[in-house]
C-alpha cells in the first residue's frame, strides 16, 4: 500500500504545484499589459491625476512581486479584491454565480454519465456493425458542432416550436429544485449531448484496446458469451481508463459551460467572465480564470489518482 | 390515411422484405429500424413527422450519392498512387474531402459567388428573404448569404493561419526537443504541461483581455495555445524515431540537428502529423467560432460565421432558421474534417479490432 501511497502524495505535490505555476500566469498575464492596469482601464482621455489615484487605489507603485502574494493570499481565503467597475468585492458576485454553474454542470453529468458509459460499452460490444457506424457518425456529428449551435437548435425546437422548456434559464436561489430543473433542463441537455458523444467515444476506444490482450482471447477461447467477457473481463481492467474519461469531461463541463451560459443567459461564472472580459474587468477575469483553472486542475488530478487507485496491478502488489 | 403515408409504408416495408430476401443483412438492419423509428415518429407527431423521415432520409441518401460519385471523379483524376488509397476510402471520407473541397472553392471565390459585399447595406433590417436575397437580410439589412459566403473566407481563413501558426511551433519545438533530448527537452516538457493544463477557451479569454481583439493577436495568442497538443505528438511520435539505427548512423556521420530533424525524422512522422493537422484544425476552429460567438474573435463589420449567430439569435425565438445557417456550416465543416482524419488515423494505425 506504501507505494500507492506515494504515488498519490506525489501526484497532488504536482497538482498543487502546477496551480502555483498558473496563478502566477494569471498574475503575471495582466502585468504584461502595455503601460499598467490604470492606464488600460482608464483610455488614452485620462488625466494624469486620475491615472495616478487609480495606480494609488490599487497599490500599484509596489513592486509585482509583493501584489502577487498579497492577491494570492486574499484569493486563497476567498478574497479576490474589489472589481474595477463596480468597486465591489468580487467574491460577493462570483459566490452565487459559482454555485449555479456547479448546480449546472452537476446536472448535466449525473445525466450524462451513466449514458455515455453504458453506451460505450455497448458499441464495443457490437463494434463494426451499422449500429457502431451510426452511433459513431452520431457522435462524430455531436462532437463537431460548436456547442452554441446544438443549444439554438434545442431551443428552436424544444421551446420555439414545441414550447415544452424556457429558452431563457434564469434562475434565482428562491426557485423550488424542480423548477431550477426544468429551466437548465436545455443548457443541461446542451452539454449532455456533446459529453456524452465525447465519453462514448473514448470508453469505447479504451474497452476495444483491452480486447485485443491476450487474457480476453483467452476467455472467448474458453468459450465465455460475448458480454461476459465485456462485464467480468474487460471492465475491471478499463475503469482505470474510464474513470479518467469522466473527470476528463466533467472538467470539460465545467469550462464548456461558459458558451452555454451565454446561449441560454443563464447566471453563472462563465457568463461573468465574458463579461468582465469585454469591460476589461481584471479582478474579476482573474478571479473567474483562477476558479476554472482550478476546477480542471482537480478534476485532472482526480481522473489520475483515481485511475491510480482502480489500477489492480497497483492494488495487488506482487 | 392518404397516399403518402401508405406509400411511405409500402416503400419501406417492401424494401426490408426485399433486402431479407436477397440477405443484404445490413440494408436490412438499417431499413428496417428505420420502418419502426417511423412508427413512433408518425404516432406522436402525425404526418409532419413522417415528412422529416423522409426528407432527412433524402438528404442521407443524396450525400451518399455524391460522396460516391465524388470518390469516383477523385480516382478518375488522380495519379494512379493516389487513386489506388482513395478508391478504399470509405464513403464518409469521401463526403468530408467534398465538402472541404466545396469550402475551399466558396472561400477562395467568395467575391465572385456572393451577389452583394459583405458590408454592403441593400434593405431593412431582418426583412424576409425575396427574389433579391436568397436567405433574407440580417439585423442591419445585409444580405445574410453573400456574408455566409464571406464568412467562409474570413472564419475558415483565420482558423487555417491559426493553426499553421500553432502548428509550425509545435512540430518545430517536439521534434527539436525529442532529438536534443536532455535539459531542453526536460524544460520544454515542464513548460508545455503547465500550459496544457489551463482550459484553452478561460486561457483565451485571459489573453484577449488583456492584449485586446485583433485579428493578429487573435491568432498568436490561439496559436500558443495548441501548439502544446502538437508539441506533445511530435515529441512522442520523434522520441520513437531517434532510437532507430539509422539516427544513430546519421549522428556518427557527424550531421546536425537541424539536418537530423529535415531528412531523417521529419519524412518519418508525417503520417500522424497531418492526421494531428485535421484534429487541431477543428479545435482551433471551434474555438475561434467560439470566441467570435462571445463577440471577442474578428470584429464587424467583417463578415465571420460565430458572430453572425450571435447578431440574429433573436431570429431563433420567432422560428426562424437563418441564424443556424453559420452555425451548421462551422458544424458541417468540423464534421468533414473529422470523417477525413478519421479515416487517416485508421489506415495509419492499422486499427482492426
């Protein structure tokens, strides 16, 4: 077990560290601007003394260096500075946004994972047949539509024509569940459609690659029905690769979302920070890259530790 | 029960019987769930809904016929080499080389196909399509097709710099670190997982926040975020080149790095680099119809295919269609260059299982 240990120690002391890196990317991003922050946001018709009251609000004349721990260790309890346009504290508006994009992306994968899984494992049980050619070509198709055109398409039907769901999914936090479900039920869906062709695809890659070894001829030479050999064979071995598919997607989720936010208006952090970023809000776009930053990071580091632990060869050491 | 619907039965079911009987096993799978998909389809949405069976069926069927007819102009035309690879192609293959092949015409003749500029003012805001306008106007009365045609130049155009950018960076950067090996592959590993590990639109939209929306920082800034995906293919797919005796032969000769790169690595990896070519492709262009869409990619009036959804997604709410017209063409050709890389990776990797 010492070794799994390890590995695992090893693996967050990376995650970690590579976050380290990226904030210090995020910090530093915005100190490349030509001329300073005060300038940038204040335009070319700005005073002298505007520019320098701006530079002495944001503590600007110290050196980088010393920002960046000051703003690193706001971030880390929560504190993310105040936004240039609305002067107030940005975790007060990303708060909120934040638990809806999660409710969002949460709903979304508790759909789609056990989809995208059991159908995966079904094409590769009838690979090469019309039914894996359709469903490839399916996927295919789902994989390669910009995200805002599958959300129009499911509004132009599912609420322009049919008028089954709201095309708008503003939510607030006094809405009863049921009613927060029923009006993210088409960004849900949205995503829903593009991971699961993504997740479908890649479990069936991973269970075709276990196939092909030599323990898996072995049971069909046995003569082991088809779908035994998938379930008792096959699948121990590929939770390991599946496992990181599904944090591989629901990282995805968590920045797909931004492009769905927008389509459907919904309340979350992804529209924030297109937002921001066309106010050239800094705060708040480093705030927002920070989080997304992060939540991939996790979720990476999950799928790795996680495939870590399922490994049976890692679990039963000689 | 009018003659559509029973002719619509008739044909369908007869087809099955048909292929049964001369055991066409697939015709048959194929035909006959399609028989059953109507049955539901024609139960809860009548007609109408039989009408689109029908008429998604044709366009399948119509694609497949020129796919078909397209592969066999390809291995008419073509050296007898090419031909000898194409004629294998497999049908969905040889859609996506027709579309591309469309693309490319549209884009590079866009002025002489479009009937008006791209900018060019001719009517009312959002006024139906006439004789005049094929597809009706957009939300500042610009005639909505001749800028899907422009779009084709301008979106597709910016997305192929971008990845020739992002590309050419890559491959230079994997092949130079696989065959140097040591400190500089070491770093440029390090560098290259940091930045992989930030998700590619928050990254972009980090960047354009900051160096602002220009049609050249656009496509720096998209190129520095692939190249990381082909720096990692063309690291691994040259670290299993270097090995070989016939580098080693090389390095004794005394030849140089860049000379061991051109001539000895390089014309042994480009099968999997072109397949990377098509898949990067796409996730640039998704990415900049993306950005376009959120309205920070090529900025008006410059016809582009992600910010015209965007301008006439009002349309969308009274039931028009016009506004998917760009979006299915980013759709449709991120598709084509899926099903041709697709089909390169299977004969490359000899996928048979």
């Amino acid at each position: 077990m010492g070794d799994i240990l390890n590995i695992v120690l090893k693996r967050l002391g990376l995650g970690l560290l590579t976050l380290l890196v990226i904030s210090v990317i995020i910090f530093g991003a915005v100190e490349l601007l030509p001329g300073d922050i005060a300038e940038a946001v204040l335009g070319q018709g700005a005073t002298k003394e505007n520019v320098a009251a701006m530079r002495e609000q944001l503590g600007l004349d110290r050196a980088a260096p010393i920002r960046y721990f000051e703003w690193l260790g706001g971030a880390v309890t929560g504190d993310f500075g105040n936004s240039l346009v609305s002067q107030k504290p940005v975790s007060e508006a990303i708060g909120s946004r934040f638990a809806n994009t999660l409710f969002l992306a949460v709903y979304a994968a508790v759909i789609a994972v056990p989809v995208a899984i059991f159908l995966g494992i079904l094409v590769a049980l009838y690979r090469n047949t019309v039914f894996d050619r359709v469903a490839n070509v399916l996927t295919l198709t789902s994989i390669s539509a910009p995200e805002f055109f599958l959300g129009y398409v499911l509004i132009l039907f599912f609420a322009v024509k049919w008028g089954m769901f709201p095309a708008i999914s503003n939510i607030d936090d006094d809405m009863s569940l049921l009613d927060k479900l029923e009006r993210t039920f088409l960004p849900a869906l949205t995503m829903v459609l593009v991971v699961v062709a993504h997740m479908m695809r890649m479990t069936r890659a991973s269970i075709i690659n276990l196939l092909a070894s030599p323990y898996v001829e072995m049971a069909r030479l046995k003569g082991v029905p088809a779908w035994k050999v998938i379930v008792k064979h096959t699948l121990p071995n590929a939770w390991a690769p599946i496992i990181n598919v599904v944090a591989l997607n629901l990282a995805y989720l968590i920045t797909g979302v931004v492009l769905v936010e927008v389509v459907f208006v919904y309340p979350g952090i992804g529209q924030m920070l297109v937002d921001s970023v066309t106010k050239r809000d800094f705060p708040v776009v480093q705030a927002c890259c920070l989080i997304f930053a992060g939540t991939f990071i996790l979720l990476n580091l999950a799928a790795d530790i996680g495939s870590i632990l399922t490994n049976p060869r890692l679990r039963h050491p000689k | 029960m009018n003659y559509f619907i029973i002719g619509f039965y008739a044909l369908l079911i007869g087809g099955s019987s048909l292929a049964a009987f001369y055991q066409k096993r697939t015709i048959f799978l194929l035909l006959f769930s399609l028989t059953l998909v109507s049955f539901v389809m024609g139960i809860v949405g009548g007609e109408s809904a039989l009408w689109s069976v029908t008429i998604m069926a044709g366009i399948i069927a119509f694609s497949a016929g020129v796919s078909y007819s397209f592969r066999e102009f390809l291995v008419i035309i073509l050296p007898k080499e090419s031909a000898k690879i194409i004629r294998t192609a497999p049908l969905t293959a040889a859609f996506g080389l027709f579309i591309i092949f469309t693309y490319t015409i549209t884009g590079v003749f866009a002025p002489v196909i479009a009937p008006y500029g791209e900018s060019e003012i001719i009517s009312q805001a959002f006024e139906p399509a006439n004789e005049k306008m094929l597809l009706g106007a957009d939300q500042l009365g610009r005639d909505m097709f001749s800028r899907i045609v422009y779009g084709a130049r301008n979106s597709v155009g910016l997305a192929l710099l971008a990845t020739l950018l992002a590309f050419f960076m890559g491959a230079i950067g994997g092949l130079l670190a696989a065959t140097k090996g040591g400190k500089f592959d070491q770093f440029m590993s390090r560098v290259i997982d940091v930045v992989m590990s930030i998700p590619s639109l928050i990254f972009a939209l980090l960047l354009l926040s900051i160096f602002g929306t220009n049609v050249v920082t656009l496509i720096i800034v998209i190129a520095i975020i692939y190249a990381p995906r082909v720096f990692r293919l063309a690291r691994s797919v040259a670290g299993n080149i270097v090995v070989m005796d016939y580098i080693e032969a090389a390095k004794l000769r005394g030849e140089g790095t860049w000379y061991l790169i051109r001539k000895e690595v390089l014309p042994n990896a480009t099968a999997p680099l072109i397949a990377e070519f098509g898949l990067e492709f796409c996730f640039v262009f998704l990415l900049v119809a993306g950005l376009s869409f959120l309205g920070l990619g090529i900025q008006p009036p410059t016809a582009d295919w992600g910010s015209m959804v965007r301008e006439n997604a009002t349309l969308i709410s009274f039931g028009e269609l016009t506004p998917l017209i760009p979006a299915g063409a980013i759709a449709l050709l991120t598709v084509a260059v899926n099903f041709v890389v697709d089909w390169m990776l299977y004969r490359s990797s000899g996928l048979k299982e």
